[in-house]
C-alpha cells in the first residue's frame, strides 16, 4: 500500500470515522445493487465504482452543502455521499416512482437539485462543459460557491474536455474538475495505449493548477479538494486533479470482472491497497477504533441497505402520466 500521506489527529477521530462509514455504506449499497441486478431486478446499465469509494468520499466530505456537482454515469456514491438517501438512490436504480429521479432516470441519471446534485450524466464528457457552466454562474452571481466535475481518463480523449478546460482557465472559473482515472475505459487500457497518464501534467497546457493525488488514500483525497476548493472560493481559480484510483468490477454489469482485458493477478495486486481496509488499519494503528467498532459500523450500514431495498422493492412504479412531466417546454 503506498505510504500514508496524513498523520492522523487524534481530534479529528469523529471525522475519520464518518469517512469510514460512508466508505462502508456505499460499498455495501453496492454489493446489494449488484445482486439486485443479476437478479433482474434493476433494469438498464449498471456501473459499479467498488474500489474507487476514497475518490467520491474524500472529495464530497471537503465541500459545502450549496456547492455544485456534476458526476458521470458511475455515480452512486457521489449520490449517497451528497446526502440523497440510500432508499431514493435504490428506488431509482429500481425504476421506482419514489426515486430521486422519480424512476425515469435509472442508476445513470441521478439528480436532486435541491442538493446542488446535477447528474448523472451517461455521455462521456458531456457534463464537462456543464460544470464549466455552473462555475460562469457562481462568478455571475458573484458568490463563493464551487462547482465539481467528476470524469473518467477516457473523458480526456473527447474534446468537450480540452475546450472546457481552456475556457475554465481563460474565464478563470471556480470550478474542480476532478478525473477517476481507474485505468480502464471500459475494456481500453489508456496508459497502455500510451494515449494518457499523467492527466494533471496535461493541465499546464491549459495554465491552470493541477495535482496528482492517490485515490485510494480518503484523507489524501480530502485535502486534494479542501486545497482546489479554497484556490476555487478565494481566488476564483479552476484545478484539475487526476486521482489515481482503481475499479474492482467489471465497466458495467454486463463485463466480467477480469478475463478479457485484465488478470487476476493484477485485480488481487490492486484490492492490496483497498481504500476502507487502508483507513481501517490506520485507524486501528493509532486507537482510535476497534474491531468491536467497525463490526457494529458495518452492522449498522448493512442495515441501512437492507432498508433501501426493501423501500426500492416497495414503491410503485411511475404513473404513465409521469411520461409528460419534466417535458421540455418553448
Ligand atoms: C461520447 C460517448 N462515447 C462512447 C460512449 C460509450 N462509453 C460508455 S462508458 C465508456 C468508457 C468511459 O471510461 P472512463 O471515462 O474511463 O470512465 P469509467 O467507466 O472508467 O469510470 C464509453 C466509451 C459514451 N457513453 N459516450
Ligand atoms: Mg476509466
């Protein structure tokens, strides 16, 4: 596991253990959305971000509830983590009426703008150019909000990408775009295609700030952000960070988890530097938690899970007449 970038403070063991907790939360969501599907319960596409929790958790935990965020299709724990609750996420991914899409969006297309929540979004790179807008209005507006954008590398190929980011830095927008690179676009390995890596060196193109962070480290994430999120209010300044991160699953359900395109040697290799067994031990290591402790957490968010899916199996489908709301009107 690469070195722990964080020392922990003892005083901030609430916090530590909120992150943990989050971390668990999704993971277990996602284990139980993935049986749900195998068992035809959810319908459509299906994008497991198991491994990549400390990218989603560490970013969101780092901004304020009236900042902005835009995801791409592998979204539901950005959702969670933005505080839509596990039941509206289930019922969604369900096609029910009580999602937070009202069931009409699927597990790709998760919004609650009450939230600052903006999608799920399922063309690669579309929402790059949204979240650049988002950013024009918060400077508009003249406030110190922020706006976030979570891509994957291959949104890098696609020149919404390049175009945004130009107009970012010239504007000088507050917006963080921040891309997963789980070095996989579905079954096309980038770095081996030589095609991109070192995203964030990219962005001196665009005379912006950049980092390169471990997504696989929470805390390291956190501070990642805090720091663009700061440039951002202050200064009005866009970042890009590339997080260096890892997906366990396969692109979506309908891939299997290694075989084609990867080994599962290399799949083991990467769980080694599992991001809730990372901040497990670390808080293990300095006693601020126990296995009493992280057992009764994971009881706890086990429960949760179970609830949502029971809510998700419960609710109604959308009515037909929900096919003529949110219709586009000149
Ligand atoms: C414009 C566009 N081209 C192609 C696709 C098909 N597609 C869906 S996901 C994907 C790969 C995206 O990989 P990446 O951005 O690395 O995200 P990840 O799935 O790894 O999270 C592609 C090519 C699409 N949805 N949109
Ligand atoms: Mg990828």
């Amino acid at each position: 596991m690469a070195a722990p970038t964080t020392q922990l403070d003892p005083n901030q063991a609430d916090f530590y253990r909120q992150l943990l907790r989050e971390m668990l939360l999704v993971r277990r969501f996602e284990e139980r959305a993935g049986e749900a599907y195998a068992q035809g319960r959810i319908g459509g596409f299906c994008h497991l971000y198991i491994g990549q929790e400390a990218v989603a958790i560490g970013a969101l935990t780092a901004l304020r509830e009236d900042d902005y965020v835009f995801t791409s299709y592998r979204e539901h724990a950005h959702a969670i983590t933005r505080g839509i609750p596990p039941r509206a996420v289930m019922a969604e991914l369900f096609g029910k009426a009580t999602g937070c899409s009202g069931g009409k969006g699927g597990s790709m297309h998760l919004f609650d703008v009450d939230k600052g929540f903006l999608g799920g979004h399922a063309i690669v790179g579309g929402h790059i150019p949204l979240a650049a807008g988002a950013g024009f209005a918060i400077k508009y507006r003249d406030t110190d909000q922020v706006a976030i954008c979570f891509f994957g590398e291959a949104a890098v190929n696609i020149g919404a990408f390049h175009e945004t980011l130009n107009m970012a830095a010239l504007w000088k927008l507050p917006t963080i775009f921040l891309c997963e690179n789980n070095r996989y676009g579905m079954g096309t390995a980038l770095e081996r295609a030589a095609a991109v890596y070192d995203i964030a060196e990219r962005a001196c193109s665009y005379d912006m700030a950049s980092e390169t962070v471990d997504g696989m480290d929470v805390l390291a994430m956190h501070e990642a952000v805090a720091r663009a999120a700061e440039r951002a209010r202050k200064d009005k300044l866009p970042t890009l960070i590339e997080a260096r991160t890892y997906r366990y699953m396969g692109h979506s359900m309908a891939d299997p988890i290694h075989g084609h395109y990867r080994t599962k040697e290399e799949l083991e290799e990467q769980k080694q530097r599992d991001p809730i067994e990372g901040l497990k031990h670390r808080l293990f290591e300095a006693g601020l938690l126990d296995q009493d402790g992280v057992e009764k957490m994971d009881e706890e968010v086990q429960a949760e899970v179970a609830d949502a899916l029971t809510f998700a199996d419960e609710s109604p489908d959308p009515e037909p007449d929900a096919l003529y709301t949110h219709v586009y009107q000149d």
